[in-house]
C-alpha cells in the first residue's frame, strides 16, 4: 500500500472506530450472469442493484472460481481453495463427506471472537457430513437454509443423479414449517429476526445472506412490480430467469429497508458479489439455465472469464461507506479471497487481519485512496482430480492449461439471446491471451509469446 492510500484507509477506520464497528452485509448472488443485470448493458429489470451501484462501488475486477464450493470456501477463509483441498470442479455432492477444513477460520469465527453477533441465510454448500462442517459449528449464531448446492424453490428439495432429499433447516433442525412456499420471504424474515435481536443488544452485527437466486430450478417466482418487462424477453426459459433476477433484486431492496427501518443502515457496509458466472442455454438437458455473460465467453464452470469474473460492489452508510466512493468504480484486480481481509480492514481490524493466515490482501486503502491493486497476480486455480486444469492472470495476461472450457464454450448475446460460436482454439490445451486488448478471449496468443507462457 503506497503512503497517500494508508493515510486514507487509516483515516477512515479512525472514523469508523469512533461511531462503534460497523455492521456487516455479506452477500453471494448465485449464478448470476454478468449481462443479466442493467448496469451491465443487459435487459433484465434491476432497479435496486442499479440504483446501488450508481450510489456506491463497483467492483471490475474481482475473480471469483469457476463454481460454487470453490468460491464460497475462498469468501468464508480468504484462502485459495487449492490451498484447501476445495478446488472442487463438480462441487460438493450430497453424502461426501467433504467439507471445509476446519484449521482454516472461518470470517464468522473470527467476527463472533471479536464481538460481533453473526448470522447467516441460505446456501451453505461448504459440508454437511456433521453438524460441526455446517453454518453454525463454523462461527455461526444462526443460520436458515440450506447445506447443499440448491434446492426447489417451493418444494425445498434437491434432486441430482439418484439423490432426491429435503434440505431446509434452521440451525441444527429440519425446517418444515412453510414447505410448498417460495423460500426467499423466509430468508428475508430470519434476516430481520436476528438483525432485530442483534440491534437490541447493541452488538455489532455480520450477515452472510447467500441468496439461492438465480440457481436453477428455473421456478417462477411469485409476481414482483416491474417484472412485467421480461415478458418481452424470449426463449421462455430467460423469461423465468428475468424474473428470478427481478426476485434477486427487490428482496435486495426489501433487506436494506430492514437495515434502515431498525436504525442500522447508516453504521453498515454491504459487499456484493456473484460466486461465478451465469449458466447460459447450452442444452435442453442436466443444469442447463438461460444467462448471458457477454462479452465474455463461456460461463460458470469455466475458467474462460464468463465463468470467473464476478458481478460485484459495495455500498454502505453515511458512518460506514467513505461517500467520495459514491457512483466509483475499483478496476483495480481482485479475487474473492481478498473480500475477508478487505471486510476486517474496512471495519477497523487491521491488526486482526495481520495475525491472520489468509492468502487473500486487502483492498481498502487503494480503494478508499482510488490507488493501485496489491495485486498483480490472481491464480484462478491449480490442477483438479489429477488432472491440469489450471489458470493464471498476470496484469494484463491470463494463462490457461488444460480442458478450461467445461462442458459447454461460446458467447450468448442478449436481444436477441443468440449463441455465438467459439473461436477454433476451443479445444487447444495451452491458451494464452491479453485481457486489455482482448477482454473476450478471441484471439490465443500462446504461439506469439512463448516467453510469457513459460514465465507464467
């Protein structure tokens, strides 16, 4: 960090110190498709992330892995998860009994030993072969949701090969209590609960609500005011999926007025992102959505960045979110290990987060000071199950080993929703390519630049 960015991030904290910790919202959009939202050109209806991102933070450039598991052990330890044994390409499945090593600290741990009241809703996916692997045996206070990877939006199950189980609970204890509803209004409601608890005992509070939007099933959700526009959107299958992100949306705007309406909003700061790139409609079949994240190729699963570059900002209040970082963007580069050291310094815990062993850097100061990243360097992962499936980006260059293209490639536009086919380098096993003058990865310059491939 140079001087002029650590005497603005110092100044900073001292404020923040000065009002109490702020609380924090921690928030993980699944599979949400870069072109799926306005702010980046697309048609889908999404007024409150809009209006968020004109009034706070973007983050251009944070990396997050190719799927589910992978990313969420990065946000939850600040650890690559090839460090882990995390660097799951299939995820986790239901009955392995894979989970997140429990030497590594979890952010919730670290928070609830630092005094705050700490919460989470939704999508675990991080195992759940015992009690101790889920939410509340990694630092939780509270958790509603789900363990697995996802669930039917109405009937709470999930169903993948064999399997087909119920999977909602609260805490330790099977939830059945509103089985057949649309399970988002109960995320909301457990948020409000222990927001409610947490603000009468005048604790600092952490929200991790990682929300089950848009994650297939494609299940309607109930009508939402402003979604009547995605019935202009075609095939049907992304009529849905705008409705769904619509969803995602309001109950984004529905959990901030529960921040202000308990007085809490002004002392938060709210870090958004997605776990990976959106599934676009690349068969009839298995998990197949309808995202588009154009320009960028491919999608989740990917190592291309359609699958790894993240939907991501931050916005805050008055006490908590410097307000010269109104309507700014951060293109510094930035992976989603980087979040959980970013949050501790951002929140006054500098010295925490240096006691730490965590792979990911803060942002803070270079963010608060508009400076230069800490990094140059991402390594987006490292082998998986034996085999080379591996990618790194250096400033500009991002190197890719192996079969990076996961099970589907190409380009899926919007208006109309078209797939474009890939360039004929689909399935070379070394790419190589410049993401300032190629952002879309067109052109593998691998052969051009065999010293640059050699070095990375």
């Amino acid at each position: 960090m140079n001087r002029v960015a650590g005497l603005f991030c110092a100044s900073f904290v001292l404020s923040v110190q000065g009002s109490g910790k702020p609380h924090i919202l921690y928030m993980a959009m699944d599979d949400l498709g870069w072109a799926d939202v306005g702010f980046h050109g697309g048609d889908f209806p999404t007024p409150v992330m809009n209006e968020i991102v004109s009034s706070g933070l973007e983050l251009e450039r944070l990396y997050v892995q190719p799927v589910c598991s992978p990313t969420r052990s990065a946000l939850m330890t600040g650890r690559y998860p090839f460090n882990l044994g995390m660097q799951h390409f299939a995820t986790i499945l239901p009955g392995s009994m894979a989970h997140l090593p429990e030497t590594a600290a979890t952010i919730a741990e670290v928070l609830k030993g630092n005094n705050y009241s700490t919460h989470m809703v939704g999508k675990w996916h991080l195992g759940s072969a015992s009690f101790n692997y889920t939410p509340t045996g990694r630092g939780f206070d509270s958790h509603t949701g789900y363990f697995g990877g996802y669930i039917d939006y109405y009937t709470r199950n999930m169903t993948i090969q064999s399997y087909n189980g119920y999977d909602f609970w609260t805490n330790k204890e099977v939830n059945t209590a509103r089985n057949g509803s649309y399970t988002v209004p109960d995320y909301l409601d457990a948020a409000e609960d222990a927001l409610t608890a947490a603000s009468a005992s005048g604790r600092a509070t952490f929200l991790y609500f990682a929300h089950q939007n848009v994650h297939t099933p494609l299940d309607l959700p109930p009508a939402t005011s402003g979604s009547e526009s995605c019935e202009a959107i075609s095939p049907p299958r992304r009529v849905t999926l705008c409705k769904m992100t619509h969803q995602l949306d309001t109950s984004i705007g529905q959990l901030l007025a529960i921040y202000k309406k308990l007085g809490l909003w002004d002392n938060t700061i709210a870090f958004f992102t997605s776990d990976n790139g959106g599934m676009p409609y690349y068969a009839e079949h298995g998990m197949s959505s309808a995202s588009s994240n154009w320009p960028y190729r491919a999608g989740k699963g990917s190592l291309h960045e359609g699958g790894i570059k993240a939907t991501a900002f931050i916005t805050g209040g008055v006490d908590a979110f410097p307000q010269h970082l109104k309507g700014t963007k951060y293109s510094g580069l930035a992976h989603a290990t980087d979040l959980f050291p970013t949050v501790l310094t951002a929140a006054g815990m500098e010295q925490v987060r240096l006691n730490l062993t965590m792979d990911g850097v803060s942002h803070w100061g270079a963010i608060v000071a508009n400076g230069t990243s800490p990094r140059t360097e991402v390594p987006i992962n490292i082998i998986y199950g034996g085999h080379n499936y591996s990618a790194i980006i250096v400033n500009d260059m991002k190197l890719l080993i192996g079969p990076v293209d996961g099970i589907y490639d190409g380009y899926w536009t919007i208006n109309p929703y078209e797939k474009k086919h890939p360039p004929l380098d689909a399935h070379v096993f070394v790419k190589l390519y410049n993401l300032t003058a190629d952002p879309s990865e067109r052109h593998n310059i691998e052969k051009d630049f065999p010293e640059v491939v050699k070095s990375l």
